[in-house]
C-alpha cells in the first residue's frame, strides 16, 4: 500500500472566469472506456467534433479542431505556425492576456508593435486599424474577451480592415466562445482560438481552434512531413523555414485531422469524448438560447451587486459580459473574504492580476456555472462575507434586485 | 436539438503499444466534479502528484510534474527548455521515435549529429559514449523504449558517461515508465519524459516528467516572468536568450508547480484526477511487482505467438518487454487481420511505420491491458484470424503455450 488518500474532493460553486463547473454529462463522458486513436469509431469522434466546432465558430473554415493541451496552448500552436521569425505582428493589448499574445509573438521571432490601452477599456476599432494602416504587419492578434479586466473587444470593423489590407487576424475567443457570439467568417476573423474549461463547461485540456484558407496557405508554405513517417524514397524535407515546434505545427496537425491520419501525437480520447459531448450539449441548448442565458444571468449578477452598494470596474460600454468584475470596497482584504467564501460556502471567486491585484475581484458567469442558484448563492454568500468584514450594506437587497431580473424575464 | 447521437463506444481489448484500456478507477477519478486550479484541495493534489512522480521515476529530483499535453508535449518542454539555439545535440536513432527527437532539437534550433542503428537492433552503450567523447555533445536526446520497433536501450553506462563529460543526457521513456525499471538517478539521467497512455494506463493527455539540478540550471539561465504577471516596477525581462515556447517553458512551469503557483496556464484539472489515481494504483501495486507483472504476460504471449509459428521481430537481446513485434507471415495481408481482429473480436493490435509500415504487427501488454484474460483473448483470436486468411497454424497450441506458463508462474 502507498498510503495515498482516495480522490475526494469537496462540491464547489466555481464562479471565476474559468475554469467553472464541468456539466454533469461530460464528466459522465469521461467516464467511458477508451478507443484506441485510429480506431474507426474513435476518427468517426473526431468528425463530430470537427463538425461542431465548425458550427460553434459560425464558420466554413475546412478546419476547425482542438490542440491538445490547455487554452494558451492554441494560441501558441496558431502564432508559431502562421509566425515566420522576422515577421510583423501588430498586438492591441487591453489586459493580461494581450500581453501573452505578445509574449507569444515575440517567442515566435516575430517583429512586434504593440498598441496599448488603459487595464479597464477596449480599443476604438478605428485606432487599430489606423495602426494596421501604419504599419503594415504580416498579422494581428488581439483578445476579444479579456478576463483579467473583464472588458470584450468589438471585432468586426477590424476584421474588414485586416482583411482588405491583408494583414492575418488572429483572435483569441478562449473567455467568450460559446458564452458570446463569435462569428469567425461574418467578422473575418482568419484565425480563432476558443477555451474549454470556460463557457463551454469542458474540463481544461484542449484548446478549440479554427482556420481560413488565408491562414492555411501560410501553413502549407511551411509544412513538410515528420521524419520516421516518411516512406523510403520521400525527403522528409528540411529544417529551413519550418515551424519551431513539432507539437504545434498546425501543417502536421491538419494531416491527422483529415482523412490521411498520418500520425502525429496520441489523440487524447477522454478530452476528446468531453469535448465533444461538451459541444453536443451547447448545439442541443442552441446558441443563441445559450448566449441568451449568459446575459440574463449576468444582468441579474449586476443588480444584486449594485444593490449590495458595490461598484463595478471598467468601461461598461465595453463590459464582458461573462465575467463581472467588483471593486474591492477601501479597507477590505480581498483574500480573506475570497477566503472566507470557499472555506465556508464552499464558493470560489477570482482575484485579479498585475496592477488590479488586490484590486477587485472576478465573478464569472459561464457555461454550467451560469445559472440562476449560483447567481443567487454568490450574492447571498458575498453579502454575508462582507458584513462580517465590517462593510456597510444594504442587508437582504441583493438577493431582492436579483429575483426582480428573474421576474421581470 | 442539434441532433449529434449520444456517445456510447464500444468495448474494445486494447493490445497496441498505447493508448491502452484505462483503469476503471481512473476512469471514475475523471467523472469527479472538478475543482478551482488554486483551491488549497487542488494544489495539495498537485503536490501528491509530484510526490507519487518522484517515486515513479526513482529520483530525489525537486522537479517531478506533468506537461500539460500529450507524450511528446513533454519531450518538447525538456528540448526546448534545454537547449539553445546552436547548441551541439546528439541523438542515437535506433527507431521512429529517435527521429522525433531529432526533429524537435532542430526545430529547437540545435545543431544535431545523429547516430543510427539499423532498426531492429539498439546501440552498444560503448557507441554511443565514444560519439559524446568524440562530438562532445551539450546534450544527449535518446529513447529508452522504441514502441516502433519493439527495442529498448540499456541506458546506465550511457548516463555515467555523459555525466563524466558534462553532457545533459534527455531520455524518452513514455513507453516504458510503469511498466519496466526506469531509474532517474541511478542510471545519471538529468531529465525524463514518460508516458501516461500506455503502461500507466491515463488517458493521453499529460506527460509527466523530472529534471535535476543540472538540468535546472540551464532552465534557471533562461528564465524570464511572464509579461502581463510581473508587477509594477519589475522588469518582465527582454526577448534575448528566453525559451522559443511559453508553454513549454520549465522556468516558468516550475513556478506554477512551486509554492509560488504563480499563474502560468489552466491546469488540467480532471487529467489531474487521472494521473494522480494512475499513480496511486502503480504505487501501491508496487513497482517490482508491477514490472514483474509486464514480465510475465509478455512470457505467456510469447511463447503462444511462438507455438502458432509465428516468428518475433528483431534482435531478441534487447527486446522491450511490453511490445511484441511479430513478422506478418507471407502472403498475408496485415491490414486484413486486424480489421477482422477489430470488427469481429473487438481486438485492438497495431502495424508499424516507415520502413515496417506492412511487415509487422505489435502487440503490446502494457498497465491495465496487461493481464492474462487480454493475453489469452488476443492468441486465441489471432490465431483464428489467420486461419481465415489462410495461414497454416497448429490450432490451440498457441493457447496452451501460454496456459503452460502461466502454470509455470
């Protein structure tokens, strides 16, 4: 015996922006004995997936199919792949995550401007495109939902813009896909990433991608086969010019998602099956319906805050509207009262990152988690918290602002 | 409703070189509701699992995590963490998966000697030192376990060697990890990758791995905190010399497994529950006993593919124990045979690539896969497979090969 403990753990209300509560039927999903990668069942999985996601990213783009790793691991395998050192990568960077775009750019051996905006709003489109104009990049990347501020970039101006200037626009959907609309052809987007583990209620450890022809052409310039696949005679081609990483190489990847196979890493079954059983659920609720109940529970998120006499941070012009972001009223610790939810209500909020550490704090309203006695649990239970940190509040009205949104729809 | 039909795959007895079947208790560790990557009851299962993975690998390393990613996620983060662009690499290939190694460390941008043995056999540990002696290496990539080709690489006086000459020594052990010794310090291996979907019996989709001190050095070198993370005041670093990957940088990795969990990506959290319940189930069956395990069936399945006149692949000296490659006999078509094994037994074996993509078949017996049942299930449908395509066999010798020695044991 090796004496470790049996895996318990304790029932949770996850209301961060990500990850969040995993639907019920997908951990079912994960349940289920495996197939092996090349099993025909298995590569049928596969299609589904591939097809759902299409319809998931509103697009027509011949492929769309998870990397496998967590979220940042499609961002990185979508610039590596469409990044060739020395090109020009224009990033607008609004929060954290726009940072690692950079981050990521630069790694690639990218060129990189960046523009940047105050933590707490959003680009007017005009200013990036007035950017794309200057300076001419070979690509963009930007956030279209951006947690650690909780503000959502408006895309669709600038997808027209890269377009007809014929920069790449690659958009980094992880906080929004499923929860908000994305709309990769309508808004020209070449390239998408979208996350799991957020609203999309799919355990992290995949990373939904999609991509147009434009961004595949860049992909084929670079490609060549692995070698040890090669068949004797065939050139295996040469290191010059291709992409710095094998894991990522979207030219290798797309030839094990289509219906050559040629084998490439070990499809990981089990997040396959969430996955997929996690797009099943979305496409049966209808997206719109879905989109739907992400704003009505947000709206009555925001009610019963302000109720409670708290402030939101940001813009609200540009508010995200899966993730709601609070000021932390002077004088509290906002980890004693993060604290004091999770050891006693059994509720996990977010803090924040960088200069808003300590600053506000992070309720996400996503996927499963989205729903209304989570709202309700978190406001009664933050509420509670605050009292017993000395705040001043209007005791019992949140929950009351709350139930009045509901009534009222 | 979006009409997708409700998953519901069929039973399968996995006898390829991976993924194999899944411990049910793995299975049930996945359909566990999730929890918050910085909840204090997840970050304490996180630490078990280093605490288990140094047990695995037999070594006092502090660095004992998983990769975030499938098998060869992990041997990219070791590459590319390890080496700098010119860097001097030698790889001895005696299979497909040297070639990925030599892949990687030139996408890494490393200056790459091969060494190569024809397939089938493996280097004598001599060769292999007189080529560090000789090119004087700054590290050595190589595999322990060639699933490919069935073959497995003594590995100690390799490791004393390049330790004596102050080369880094990489090894690829995700096939054999679980199942067959593998001893970090002992052998004088700086950095390991093993493998979770194959004789751990995990789904692919992590790849656990150690680094000692030696090979923290060279990441520390490198390091740099993530942009967007580091606050006011403190410089995020610059782009020279850093790692070409952010998510598979091991200096930053290492700070999100540290006590400072400082934020890098979303950890998988349900991959997590997986592998640290497929580590728990390893240890406490025990290493030995568990290695002693793979030993016997592989006897059992040996000696009934022997007595159906069926003639092993390679060089018998230095077989790996949990794959068994068998030469197609004559005439067959290899591709036929496993369709009817799949369609008909629910069987799982696999071909090969490259050079023995048609000519042989592997069979392996690894974790959960590994036991008398799939064993005698996989002889006896074998062997009425190749009947029905013609072959001359001595019907039910091959099952009472076997039965004589697990008599025997």
């Amino acid at each position: 015996m090796s004496g470790w403990a049996e895996l318990n753990p304790s029932p949770r209300t996850i209301m961060t922006p990500g990850p969040v509560e995993v639907d019920p039927r997908v951990l079912r999903a994960m349940s289920y004995p495996i197939l092996g990668q090349f099993d025909p069942e298995f590569t049928s999985l596969m299609n589904d997936t591939m097809a759902m996601l299409r319809s998931l990213f509103r697009t027509d783009n011949r492929w769309a199919y998870p990397i496998d790793g967590t979220s940042r691991s499609g961002i990185e395998a979508v610039l590596v792949s469409l990044i060739e050192p020395g090109d020009k990568v224009l990033v607008p960077i609004f929060g954290r995550f726009g940072y690692l775009l950079q981050e990521i750019a630069e790694r690639c051996g990218a060129e990189v401007t960046v523009l940047e905006k105050p933590w707490g709003s959003v680009f007017d489109p005009e200013e990036v495109i007035a950017a794309v104009r200057r300076e001419k990049p070979d690509l963009v990347a930007i956030v279209h939902g951006e947690t650690s501020t909780g503000r959502m970039q408006p895309l669709a101006d600038i997808g027209r813009a890269c377009r007809e200037l014929d920069a790449l626009l690659v958009v980094d959907a992880v906080a929004t896909i499923g929860g908000v609309p994305v709309e990769a052809d309508a808004w020209c987007l070449d390239a998408v990433i979208g996350g799991t583990q957020k609203c999309l209620s799919v355990p992290s450890g995949m990373a939904p991608i999609t991509y147009n022809e434009r961004a595949e052409r860049k992909v084929l310039k670079r490609k060549r086969v692995e070698r040890g696949l090669a068949t004797p005679g065939a050139a295996p081609g040469s290191g010059g010019g291709s992409v710095r990483s094998n894991y990522f190489d979207l030219g290798q990847l797309q030839d094990y998602w289509s219906p050559l196979r040629l084998n490439h890493h070990t499809e990981m079954t089990s997040m396959l099956y969430a996955l997929r059983e996690g797009l099943r659920i979305a496409l049966a609720e209808g997206l719109e319906a879905r989109f739907d109940r992400h704003r009505r529970q947000e709206a009555a998120l925001v009610a019963g805050l302000r109720a409670m006499g708290l402030a939101l941070y940001g813009d609200e012009s540009c508010k995200l509207p899966v993730v709601t972001c609070v000021d932390i009223p002077e004088g509290v610790d906002g980890e004693s009262v993060r604290s004091l939810l999770l050891d006693s209500f059994g509720i996990e909020i977010a803090s924040s990152f960088g200069p808003l550490k300590g600053k506000i704090w992070r309720i996400g309203t996503m996927g499963y988690s989205c729903s209304r006695k989570n709202v309700l649990h978190v406001l009664g239970a933050l509420e509670a918290a605050l009292i017993r940190h000395g705040v001043k509040v209007d005791a019992g009205a949140a929950l009351q602002a709350a139930l009045d949104v509901y009534a009222e729809n």
